[in-house]
C-alpha cells in the first residue's frame, strides 16, 4: 500500500525526496506527508460523491475530517482542492480558521461542546453545527440569543448501525454516546424549530471508522431517509449528512474498494429509499479523513536496537526497537492495528526474518508492527519506513516518557520542509512549574 515510497538504489524516496536525506536534514521520528497525495485523495474522493450525487440530480459537499490530520497547511491544500473543513474542538476550529478556511464551509462536530467554544464557532459565523444532544441545543440556543446571531444546525442521530471494521450489525440501543436515538430525533428536531435563530438543515450520521464494505453504509442511510421522510416538514431539511470512515488498506492483506465504488453504493441506497417513499432527494455531504492522508503520510524511524527472543522451540522473533513508538503512533497499542515496514536506508540480500518493531517507551504493548519481514541483518542506524501512517498518528500522538512529538515534513516533487515543527524537551520541561518561572498562574 505504501504507494507514496519508490525505490532508488535500495533508498526509499517519498515524494521525489529519499528517506536518507530527510533523516539527516530533520531527524528522527519524522512524520513526512505527501502533499501531492493528500491533494490527489481529496480530488478523488470529492469527484467521486459529487459525480455519484451528480447522478441523482443532486449535490455532494466534502468535508475533510480534520481529526484525521490537521495543520493550516493540510486545510489548505484540502481546501484548495475543493473540500469543506470538519472539526470538532473549539482547537482544531481554530486551525482551520487560521488556515483562512471558509467559515461558512465548516462544519463542527462533538458530543460535548462547551458554552465557549459554540460561542467561537457561532461568531466565525461556521457554516453548519452538528447538535449531539438536547442540553447542547439550549446552550446553543441561548448563545446565538446573546450575540443576536443565527445558525444552521444539523442532528446527529444515532443510526443504530455499527459498523464493524468488515460487516455491519445493527442493534435497537446502541451503547454508545453519540447522537439521538432514532426515537429521540423527532423531540430533539422540534426543540431546534423552536428557536427563531436556529435553522435546523439537516440530519446527520456517522457510523464507524475503517468500514470496507458499502453495506452498513447503506443501511445507516437508508434509516436516515426514513428519518428525513418523517421529519421534512415542507422542505427545510435540505442536506444528509453521511459522515466518513472509508478503509484504506494499512497491508497488503487490506483490500478497500474503491472510494467511488462506495460512493455509488451509499448514493443508489440514498436514492432508492427516497424513490420508495415518493421524496424528493435530499442535497448529501461525507466527512472522510482517513481516506484523504492515511496513505499519504509515512513516518521514518532509526533503529537503535535489535533483539533475538527465542517465542518457542520453531520460532525465534526478532525485536526491532526504533527511536518512536506508541507516543507517535499509538494505533497498533490502542486498536492492534496493522502495520508494515520496510528498512528504507539500504537494499539487502540477507534472507528475511521476522521482526517485532518496537518503541522506546515503558511497556510491553509498546509495538509499532507487531509482525513483519525484514531482510536478517536489519541493524543498529538502519533507516525504518512505516507506510500508511498519515492519519490518526500525529493526532493521537503523545508525550508519554516525555517523548518530544515529532516534526511534520511535506515533502513535494522532490522538495521538503517542515509544516509542523517537533518538539525539543525543553518545551516540555518549559511547563513544569517547579522550573519554569510565570507557569503556576491559573486562568
Ligand atoms: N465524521 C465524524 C463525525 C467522525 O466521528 C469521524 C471519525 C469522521 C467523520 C472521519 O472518519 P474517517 O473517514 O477518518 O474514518 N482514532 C481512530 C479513528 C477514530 C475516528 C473518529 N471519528 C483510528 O485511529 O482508527
């Protein structure tokens, strides 16, 4: 999957640059990103449900998920191929704004909004807020009052599909704490009409993240059209909002059907349902994250270490242990996620043995790919490539064992620089109170 590396003499190259000279230039972990890749996913995945949508006689907004992977510099390149902004915290609001994205092409996302951060979203005037629940609807009716403002409103509604990463299951209650209950919608959107200054647009659902299959996808909508059948009221429900969660594949053993595929198929299913109740079709919108920098990014790390453990009497295994880990990518400890590698500093005949990749840090679950193929004299200064790292790494990432987070480095027909500085230790030493002077004030 790692369509972002190339082979030049036995180095990997990312975008035109190789992995060699990005180590020596910006250290190590780095994470490096592929600005044309990122670009060309969000082409590809805006093309897709505009044309799928475009079918039907309807239009199709994108949204990039920004939880994803957000930097200014991602929302622009996002943005300036077409794409709408999704955020979900009063911070990642203030990165897209930064950015200088279109406020009214911003949607805002979360279960527990707070009074301050409705306030900052209503005032940059953000296209649509996404309400989780009924006390989030009075707040935010209160706030718009105050500043004598209005706001188009979406609710999230808890389709009842869960989305498993293959198949689908669908339950009555689901256990989880986003959205109303299908049963609760009804309540929820006439509390919203209540209000003079809020509009409510349009329902919205997200069932799940690394979905391979359009089935539940499908399902979910087609529950959300019945929803939107019950709850037109003439006509001001104007969009459906189907969320993201569109699979990539990490290795080779993933096999995701093409974006366009999956969008046709949720699209027919939106389609069907309305032509089944006699409706006409309702405007549609996608929040994909994943899709847009999964395979874009790769993080390189060094080898520090390396470990024969004897498992058992047949199988010796390898323990790789680079200068990361579950600080940068904490997605194998958190989910077992899968991940491939591949020794990016050299090329090596030596048989392959498998290996362990490792962090650094204070445990066990410290592991970046848990089961790989490296050729046997994998060692000590080699370069490690981990592919398919672009999304939820560098945004789940951490400061654990007071580890410096990572820089960023885009990387761009053959040129690289740095969209997002690391951290040195000193900037975390810089806010320990004991140390550093003017840090104990309170707010
Ligand atoms: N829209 C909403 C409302 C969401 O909650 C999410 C993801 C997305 C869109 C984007 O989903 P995507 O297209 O990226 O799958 N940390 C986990 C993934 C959490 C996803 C949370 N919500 C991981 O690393 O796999």
């Amino acid at each position: 999957p790692a369509s972002a590396l190339r082979d030049r003499d036995g180095v990997l190259e990312v975008g035109g640059v190789s992995a060699t000279d990005l180590a020596e230039r910006f250290g190590t972990p780095l994470y490096v990103l592929d600005e044309s890749e990122v670009r060309a996913h969000a082409r590809r995945a805006r093309e897709a449900f505009t044309a799928a949508a475009a079918r039907h006689g309807v239009q199709a907004r994108v949204y990039y998920a920004g939880k994803a992977f957000l930097s200014t510099e991602v929302v622009r390149w996002v943005t300036d191929e077409g794409l709408a902004v999704d955020v979900c915290t009063g911070g990642e609001l203030a990165v897209a704004l930064a950015a200088g994205a279109e406020p009214s092409r911003i949607g805002f996302h979360g279960n527990n909004k707070s009074v301050a951060e409705l306030e900052a979203a209503v005032r940059a005037g953000v296209g649509s807020i996404i309400v989780d629940s009924r006390i989030e609807i009075e707040r935010l009716a209160a706030i718009v009052e105050r500043l004598d403002a209005h706001q188009r409103v979406l609710l999230r509604v808890n389709s009842g599909v869960h989305a498993e990463t293959h198949a689908f299951l669908a339950t009555a209650h689901e256990d989880q704490k986003f959205g109303f209950a299908l049963e609760d919608a009804a309540d929820a959107a006439s509390r919203v009409r209540e209000h003079a200054r809020l509009e409510l647009v349009g329902l919205h659902c997200h069932i799940g993240s690394q979905i391979f299959a359009s089935a539940g996808f499908a399902e979910s909508a087609a529950r959300l059209v019945a929803l939107y059948a019950s709850l037109r009221d003439g006509g001001d429900l104007a969009v459906l909002n189907l969320g993201g969660g569109f699979g990539i594949a990490y290795t080779s053993a993933d096999e995701p059907i093409p974006i366009e595929e999956l969008a046709d198929g949720i699209v027919d299913a939106v389609a069907r349902e309305c032509d089944l109740r006699g409706l006409p079709m309702p405007d549609l919108a996608f929040e994909p994250g994943r899709v847009i920098v999964g395979q874009a990014g790769v993080t390189l790390y060094e080898v520090g270490t390396t470990k024969p453990v004897r498992v058992d009497d047949t199988i010796t295994r390898l323990y790789v242990s680079i200068d990361g880990g579950m600080s940068d990518n904490a997605r194998t400890a958190l989910y077992g996620a899968q991940y491939s590698a591949r020794v990016a500093s050299r090329s090596s005949d030596v048989a392959p043995a498998l290996v362990r990749v490792v962090g650094k840090h204070c445990e066990s679950g410290d592991i970046v790919v848990d089961a790989e193929y490296l050729p046997g004299d994998v060692s000590i200064g080699d370069l490690l490539a981990v592919p398919a790292t672009g999304a939820y790494c560098f945004s789940l990432a951490s400061n654990y064992n007071y580890a410096p987070r990572p820089p960023v480095v885009a990387v761009c027909d053959g040129t690289a620089r740095v969209i997002v500085r690391g951290e040195s230790v000193d900037d975390l030493l810089a806010r320990d109170a004991g140390i550093a002077p003017g840090v104990d004030q309170e707010r």
